[in-house]
C-alpha cells in the first residue's frame, strides 16, 4: 500500500512540460540506434545560404543614461522592439542578442567601448556583421529619449546617428518611436531597388498597449526559459492584470499552468488567449492556434499551423524551436525534430533550449554519445541554471543508470534547491532504486512546498 500511495504521489506531481518529454512509460527503454545519416536535412543550408545573401547586422542592448535603476529593463526591452521592427526587412538578417553578448565578452568590451571606431570594427569582424548598431536612452520628467548610433563593420565609423522621443508609460507612443528609429536605420542600409516584400510582423512580437505589462512579459519568459515555472507564472498573470487583452500572456500562462499540471485551470486562459487572437498579427496568432489544437486533441493540426508560421518567418529561430517541440512531443517524430532543432540551433547557436531539446531527441533514437556531448554544450551555455543537470539526469533514468540520475539530480539542487523538476525527478529515481522511504520523503517535501 505505501509503494502505491508513493507511486501515486509520484504520478500526480510528475506531469512535467509537454515539450521535455515524452511518455513516462517509456522512461527505462533505450531505441535501437538509427544511423544519423544527414540529421541537419537541407532545410538547414537552405536556411543559412539565405541568411548569407542578406546584409548581416548586429544590435547592441540600449544603454541606460539616466540615474533610474526601475528603468534598466528597457536596455532588453528596446532591444528587443528594434530587432523585431527591423526583421520586417527582407534585405536585413538581425544577429541574436545573446551572440552579441557573448561576443561583447570574449572581446572584453563594453557597451561605451564602441564610441571608439576601432573597438567597434573588432566586434563587427567576430561577428561577421555589416553594421553595428548601439543606442541609448534618457528619461525626462515624463519623456523617453531614445538615441541610436549606425556604425559601418567595415572600419567601425559612424555611419548616421538618430533620435526619437516617446511619452513614458505609454506602449503606443513607444512603439511609433521605435518604429522611426526602425525606418530611419532601413532607409540606409537597404538597397532602395530591391522589391521583396515585407514580412507582416508586430514591432513587439505581441500586442499589448502596457509598457508595464510587457515588462512583466518579458521578465516572465526569462524565467520560462530555465524552467522556472510558478514564477514565472506570477510574472504572466500581472501582466494580464495590468492589459486584460495581452494574447500572448494568456498563451504564456496557459503554457505554463499546463507545465504545472494545472490542465483543468489553463483551459479557459487558453481559450481568452483564442478569442483574442483574431486582433493579433499572425506570428502571434499562429502559436496560440497551434497550442489550441494540441489541447483538443488534433496534433497534425497543430504541427500544420506551425509548418505555415516557418513558411512565413523562415529566418526566425523560435518558430523552427516550436515546430520541433509539436514534433517531438505530440507525433514522436525525432528524425523532423532534430532537423528544427538543429535549424534553430543553425540559426542561433546559443538557443540553450534547443539544445535541451536536441539532447532528448538523440537519446530517444539511441545516439546516446550525441545526447551526451549536446547537453555538455548546454551547461556551458547555461552554467547557473540547473536543467543541464536535470535533463542529463532523466536521461541516465531513462536507460536505468539510476546512481548517475541520482548524482546528476543532486548537481542540480545544489545549483537550485527549489528546482521543482529535479525534485520531482529525483523522487522517482529514488522510488526506481527502491528506496520508497527517500521518495516518499521527499515527494511530502514537495507537496508542502508547492
């Protein structure tokens, strides 16, 4: 009776995110290996020799001018705004963010750094980009100024310098600033001549009129990103407080909720996040549909709506990590997963997710050496965060290695006490070995936690 209630404890707490894992049924079978053959496909090299023949162009994060340390996150933020205004371009491919940090770092430069030409060719060449571009902000009684500064990869110098101003606390306003500031930099750097049309984009990525909100947004989806799943939750249900029309808030929190097992109570937040959908711009409309359909049951829907979003946003690396994810988890397709994975990865080799992702598709499919050496590049990607640990972990459980998913579950605690996937995973490893008193432990410890 005890080893049933564990069991039972186990199961229900173990409902983990739809796009980690498959099966728990299937934990302790290793597939008989499959030849790798050409796993990249030729989607891949489809992919970067379109990306080659663009102008290739490097934004760095907005420097904070004004003594407002509540005002640091719209260093990211603007970031984020610009690049996804300037992706509209068909001329232009924009270098992922954290590329360009790390590239900041091995050079051991500094956002000031690039006023000095030189400093700034330095970066242009390790990043192979045509144009710098670097920016910074003031704030003003209730007014934002935003500057930035166009730098030529060739020598470093400064091709034009622009400046918009935008009334603080309202996303509109700041939304038509960053747009001049968008138009302004295409307006020099594209070739006038060239007629491919305009990807249809949002300039955020989301439609939200709260500049708070989409703090809290952005701050939830970092979160997100190392698994941090009821925190991030709390992140996503302010920003819905503060825009009740925020969609893909509601998409986020529903994603999460489901993460958490919360199936019954995501259900209606998925279905505001739908209902919503028809005002949004398509690449945010196309996730919610495509989680719509999963939840009703139709996987091939799901998959269909996410191949339209990569016709649609080819260049764009989270649509491939997406399609990858609904390949994966709902059909078990690893050979077409492995190829968004690695797509995504093509596209942005810092992309610590995707390779979360690719490290489970490998093991599913027996390439077990492969699994290894991806999930090694993970922890380096992500050397703070516990879930390099964790998934190794799970892995080692899955083909019965159970003192090692032991030892690599206590290398993530150590990193994260609280970590609530490692928690949980280690109750199972324990329960596995046989040790029921430690799962049962820790599983009360769990519970009483949550």
């Amino acid at each position: 009776m005890k080893r049933t209630i564990v069991f039972f404890l186990i199961y229900a707490a173990a409902m983990l995110l739809f796009t980690r894992c498959s099966n728990e049924t299937d934990r302790q079978i290793k597939l008989a290996p499959q030849p790798l053959g050409a796993m990249m496909q030729d989607k891949v090299k489809t992919v970067q020799i379109a990306i080659e023949e663009k102008k290739k162009v490097a934004v760095i994060a907005f420097e904070n001018q004004t003594n407002m340390q509540e005002a640091n996150w719209m260093s990211i933020g603007l970031l984020r705004m610009l690049n996804s205004s300037l992706v509209q371009s068909r001329q232009l491919v924009i270098t992922p963010a954290n590329a360009t940090n790390d590239a900041l770092s091995k050079l051991d430069l500094g956002v000031d750094a690039l006023e000095n030409s030189r400093a700034c060719q330095r970066l242009a060449d390790a990043l192979k980009a045509e144009a710098i571009i670097s920016g910074a902000y003031r704030i003003k009684d209730d007014s934002l100024t935003i500057q930035v500064v166009l730098h030529d990869g060739r020598d470093g110098g400064q091709i034009s310098t622009f400046s918009s101003v935008a009334r603080l606390r309202d996303m509109e306003s700041l939304a038509s600033a960053v747009a001049k500031l968008s138009w302004q930099i295409r307006s020099t750097l594209e070739d006038k001549n060239d007629s491919i049309p305009e990807v249809s984009r949002s300039l955020a990525d989301v439609s939200t009129n709260s500049l708070e909100a989409y703090k809290f947004y952005l701050d939830g989806l970092a979160l997100l990103e190392q698994f941090m799943m009821p925190q991030a939750m709390g992140l996503f249900s302010k920003a819905i407080e503060l825009d009740s029309t925020f969609a893909s808030a509601y998409l986020n929190l529903a994603h999460t909720m489901l993460a958490l097992g919360l199936f019954k109570e995501s259900k209606p937040i998925l279905n505001r996040a739908v209902a919503l959908a028809e005002y949004v711009p398509e690449r945010e409309r196309l996730p919610i549909l495509a989680m719509n359909a999963m939840i009703n049951g139709e996987p091939y829907k799901a998959i269909e709506i996410y191949n339209k979003a990569v016709e649609l946003f080819p260049e764009d690396d989270e649509v491939h990590y997406e399609l990858g994810n609904y390949y994966f988890s709902l059909v078990h397709d690893y050979k077409k997963a492995i190829e968004k994975y690695e797509t995504t990865i093509e596209l942005n080799p810092k992309h610590k997710l995707a390779h979360n992702q690719l490290a489970y598709c490998y093991a599913a499919i027996g390439e077990m050496e492969h699994s290894a050496y991806i999930l090694e590049k993970y922890a380096e990607l992500a050397p703070d965060e516990p879930n390099p640990y964790d998934s190794a972990g799970e892995i080692s459980q899955r083909e019965g290695k159970l003192d090692d998913a032991i030892d690599k579950y206590k290398m993530a605690l150590k990193i994260n006490p609280q970590y609530w996937h490692s928690r949980i995973h280690l109750a199972t490893a324990y329960q596995d070995a046989g040790k029921f008193r430690k799962a049962k432990s820790l599983l009360n410890k769990v519970l009483k936690d949550s």
